[in-house]
C-alpha cells in the first residue's frame, strides 16, 4: 500500500486500523405455517436485529453436522418452553412441524453486524420437561424430494390435488354426539379408543354417502382443544368414524369439525364415487400377483 511516498507493510496497515472485539450472540426466527412467528437470542438481554426484537431465551444447537456440500445438515436444538411463545398445547398439535427456523450469529453489542447465516425446517419436535427438542434439517430435505410416477394398479395421484382433478366431499360443521370408552359400542367394537359418533342433525351429506367413503379422509377440529389439528380417518361406517392415530387431546362431545371424504385409489371407486375416470392414474389392466403364477388354462 502507497502512503505518500512510503510502501506500508501488512503489518502496518492492520495497525492502522481500528481493533473491534466482535462479541458473538445467536439470535433465531421461527416462523410457523399459521403465521406465528417467535425469536429468541442466546443472551440475557433483548436485542434488536433488522427492527425486531428477540427474546433473551434462545435455544442450543448440539449434534451438528457438516454435509458433504460443505453446508451444515441436520442437527437437534434444544430450549425452554415459555408461556409467551412456544407452548407444549402447540408442540402436541403439531404447529411446529416443518415450520421455517433462520438463524443468524451478530454481534450483540452491534446487532447490525452479523456474518452467518442459515435456514433450517423442523422434522420433528417435542417436549419434556418444561424443555423442547426438535429435529432440524437443512436444504437436504428437498433434494430428496421422489420425482416421477409409480407403476401399479391403484393410482398415485394425490386425492383432490389439481392432477387428480377429483373433488373430495366435504361437510362443516359436523358435531361430535359421543366419543368411545370403555363398554361402549362404536363402530361394533365394545371399546375403541379413536373412534366416535356424530349427531344426526349435523350429518347432513347432501347427497348422503355411503359407509366407507370417508375412511382415508380426514377430520379437520374447528372447535375444541384440537383446533386447528387434521387427523386421518381409518374407518367409517354411518355416522361413526375412527381416526388413524390418537387426536393430540381428548375429543369431547360438542366439539365441531368439518369432514372430508376419501380415496382408496382404486379405478372403481374414481368412476363411482368421483366420476373421475378420466383421469385415473393407476394401471387398471395391470396383472396381479395371482395373475403371473395362474396356468394358462387359469387366465
């Protein structure tokens, strides 16, 4: 470097410039699919960070990895529950599942200098103990995205999406008369802890629907402690239904949901039920098991 009529040296010219400690603190943003969004910083102070504030609670990352791209993968992050932003309710609902987390390191004693930054999407939380943890994965999760089509019998489309061109049945504000307990009968089983009856006056399909049209559908809460929440529907049968899995909290009666109608992918039940033949994507005509060890006088 030219000064004057001197050459400076390296170590002169880091001399003269100004010595800055740089005082590191980690701040991140969840953001939700429903619009929440919470921050923390991992200091003992609010901090401000591109005009929004974060609160001095933020959670540790362990168990970091570094991918072959030379960008950081999957890792677990761990933090406290609080009153005011990330609720066990909420966790149990499954509100946090691939929500978006950003994650910058700044300064804290000057939050607008910052040098890193990352994403990450949550694969999987939960909580114990007044603690959460949550598994996060980096951009690896959409490189590893199936592409293309599958060759079977039954079709491979998603119910109701715009490829399928299939429209589900849907009724709202359905009403639950009675959940399932010990002694009780729903669904002909003396006891069935995911299942339920509906009330008459709310089951008002019209056109009314046949048993089992439901079962692979879903149940969406709009009242109660599960608002919000979708669980899938693994049998039907007149006004009961039973759930795959186990709501995140217990079903009540009085509690309203609205009702959608579902698919087994067959090629009878996409004529009939949708008239959607058109459109079917599976391979009706495939041969099946039974088909390729039949004798030729069999077939």
């Amino acid at each position: 470097m030219l000064v004057g009529n001197h050459y400076l040296k390296d170590a002169q010219i880091q001399a003269l410039r100004p010595r800055v400690t740089f005082t590191p603190a980690n701040i991140w943003k969840v953001e939700r699919a429903d619009g929440v969004v919470s921050r923390f910083a991992s200091h003992d102070k609010w901090l401000t960070f591109q005009r929004e504030q974060y609160q001095p609670m933020g959670p540790t990352a362990s168990d970091l990895e570094q991918s072959e791209a030379g960008g950081e993968s999957d890792f677990e992050m761990v933090g406290f529950l609080s009153a005011e932003t990330i609720l066990a309710a909420d966790i149990h609902a499954g509100r946090y599942e691939g929500c978006k987390v950003t994650h910058h390191v700044v300064d804290w004693m000057r939050p607008w200098m910052w040098f890193r930054k990352h994403v990450w999407w949550v694969k999987e939380i939960n909580e114990n103990g007044g603690l959460f943890q949550a598994q996060v994965q980096g951009v690896d999760r959409f490189l590893t995205i199936p592409v293309g089509r599958v060759y079977e019998r039954e079709c491979d489309k998603t119910f109701g999406s715009g490829e399928c061109g299939a429209t589900p049945r849907v009724l709202f504000g359905a009403v639950v008369e009675a959940v399932a307990s010990s002694g009780s009968t729903i669904l002909g089983l003396p006891h069935h802890t995911m299942a339920m009856r509906f009330t008459n006056a709310s089951w008002a399909w019209s056109p009314a629907i046949r048993d089992g049209l439901l079962t692979m559908g879903r149940v969406v809460w709009t009242s109660g402690p599960n608002k919000g929440t979708t669980q899938d529907i693994a049998e039907h049968i007149g006004r009961e239904v039973a759930l795959d899995a186990e709501a995140p909290f217990p079903i009540k009666a009085g509690d309203t949901a609205a009702i959608y109608s579902g698919c087994d992918g067959s090629a009878s039940m996409c004529e009939f039920d949708y008239a959607n033949k058109l459109t079917f994507g599976g391979q009706e005509f495939m041969p099946s098991t039974e088909d390729l060890y039949r004798k030729p006088a069999e077939t």
